[in-house]
C-alpha cells in the first residue's frame, strides 16, 4: 500500500526510499512510500520511531489519493 509521508519538523526528505510524486503540477508534490505488511510497517517504526497513520475520512481533505505516515520526531500540539 501507498502512503504519504512527512516528519513533524518537516525535514526533507522526511525517510530513505521516499519518492517524489507530483499531484496536479509541482506545488502539488507529495513524498510516497509503498510499505505492504505489517512486518513493513514495524521495521519503519523501528528505523523512524514513533509514527502516526492518519486515514481522512473526507475524500476532499486528503493531500493526494493516500494516507498519511507522519513520523513524529519533534514535539507539536
């Protein structure tokens, strides 16, 4: 599966391996990470730490067609 990934202190690129995919032009580019399993999905939180899968609801809110890993490596409100 697709993911978009960031980081909380948007560093970029926010993880090795991400890439860069444009969304209706360049203002609209998003880093995408394809992680298939759970053991995928554990290995990242273990080379990343803490991680935050967010799912929208709203079709229309999402930023691009995927959800969104971010990894959280900075304190935020």
């Amino acid at each position: 599966m697709k993911f978009r990934v960031e980081r909380t202190s948007e560093k970029e690129p926010p993880c090795e391996n991400c890439q860069w995919e444009y969304i209706g032009g360049e203002i609209n580019s998003i880093n995408t990470i394809e992680i298939n399993t759970l053991e995928e999905l554990i290995e990242f939180t273990r080379k990343y730490g803490n991680i935050i899968v967010e799912v929208e609801n709203d079709p229309e809110m999402m930023i691009g067609p995927y959800p969104l890993i971010e990894i959280y490596d900075t304190y935020r409100e």
